[in-house]
C-alpha cells in the first residue's frame, strides 16, 4: 500500500522525462531530432532559475 503511494507522490526524474520524450517520436526522423534536443540539455536546465 505504502509502495504505491510513493510512486504516485515522487516527482518524475529527468532521465524519465528524457525516455518519455524519445518514446513519442513518430518516425526516424522526429527519433534523431529528439534525441538532439536531449543532448542540447532540453530536460537538464533548471526551471526554478528560468534558464
């Protein structure tokens, strides 16, 4: 019972954010465009400073 209430109370971590993203490519293409947004750092910046 508790596991689940940690699961659905614990923010989702970058690296989640990063395969969920890839994960929603259409075709090769959007997969190798994606894939440069994340090495960009598209999920790495920190929202709280606004960068």
């Amino acid at each position: 019972m508790f596991a689940n209430l940690k699961k659905a109370i614990r923010s989702i971590s970058a690296s989640e954010r990063e395969a969920a993203y890839l994960n929603e490519a259409g075709d090769r293409i959007d997969l190798e465009l994606r894939q440069r947004e994340v090495d960009r750092g598209l999920f790495r910046r920190n929202r709280n400073l606004g960068l």
